[in-house]
C-alpha cells in the first residue's frame, strides 16, 4: 500500500502522515531524507525527531532510500522534496538525470514485499512563482515527481490547512 501525503508548507503534512503510520503499526519506520544545510534545518530536525516516541524506527537516508529492507514493515518518509533536492544538486542541477535516479529509487522500494509506504511531499508549484531559473527548474522536477508519485500511489490526500482531503483511493 502506497499512501502520498501532500500540500503546502505547514499544511499539516507530517503530523497526518505520522498519525496514519501510528494507526497502522506499533513500531512504524521513520526515514527521513533531510541533509543538515545549515544550523535552522538542524532545528527542524531536531523538532521533528522531538514528535517522535519510542515507537519508531529512525533512519536517515539522503537518496539510496531503497538500500533500506521495507519489507513487511510501515514506512513513512519525510520528505520527497527534500530527497529530490539531494539528487539536484548532486548532478548539478539537472532535472531529467535527477528524476530519472528518483523514480528508479521509488520503483526498488514500493517493489518490496508487503510493504506499506507512507511518502510527504510538498506541492511548492501552487506558491510564488520562483524568482531564479534553478527554483524554477526545481519547482518542475518536483511537479513531475508528485504526478508520478500519484500515479502509482493508491492513495491520495491533499493537506489544507491542517485538513486532509482525499483525492484518490
């Protein structure tokens, strides 16, 4: 089972993806893709690992999430953004190389048996237009990200103001 959790900054995102996890298993897996830029990311970090218990399994993975064995487990990764602006700026940019590697890694990972991943994204298109041509560049790949996500997930839910909203399943 593939659930995406997307929306907007601060929509509610992260708390609705991890209290789906919570109710589907005891001892979900958290798999975050985060790299620590600078001293406010460490912060995020350390607030969203803060919301975490006993219960979870943290594992931070940057791009090879598939290396992780899934396999019969809840797996929630936190977040698509963040893992795609790891493969960006390590080929320099390149939107077609980094979707390429970032859907190839999804493929190996939801082929895993009896697995349930719940996948955070961000739908960054939906804000201010980027001002420089590299967030512009970015804002696409992850766009064409989200749709392939969606694609394959059976489900969807759009986070508003702190309200999912099904879109698909």
């Amino acid at each position: 089972m593939i659930y995406l959790i997307t929306g907007g900054e601060r929509s509610g995102k992260s708390s609705y993806a991890q209290n789906l996890a919570l109710s589907l298993s005891n001892s979900p897996m958290y798999v975050a893709t985060a790299r620590k830029w600078d001293t406010d990311f460490q912060n995020r970090i350390d607030r969203h690992q803060s919301e975490r218990d006993e219960r979870w399994t943290n594992i931070e993975k940057e791009k090879h999430v598939s290396e992780i064995d899934f396999s019969g487990k809840v797996a929630l990764i936190d977040c698509v953004t963040l893992w795609l602006t790891n493969f960006f700026v390590d080929t320099k940019n390149d939107v077609d190389i980094s979707l390429e590697e970032a859907k190839k890694e999804f493929l190996m990972m939801a082929g895993q048996e009896n697995t349930t991943l719940i996948i955070v994204t961000n739908e960054i298109g939906m804000g201010i237009h980027a001002e420089t041509h590299i967030g512009r560049k970015f804002t696409e790949l992850q766009g064409w990200m989200n749709q392939f996500l969606a694609s394959k997930a059976d489900e969807v839910v759009l986070m508003v103001s702190g309200i999912p909203v099904k879109i698909k399943g």
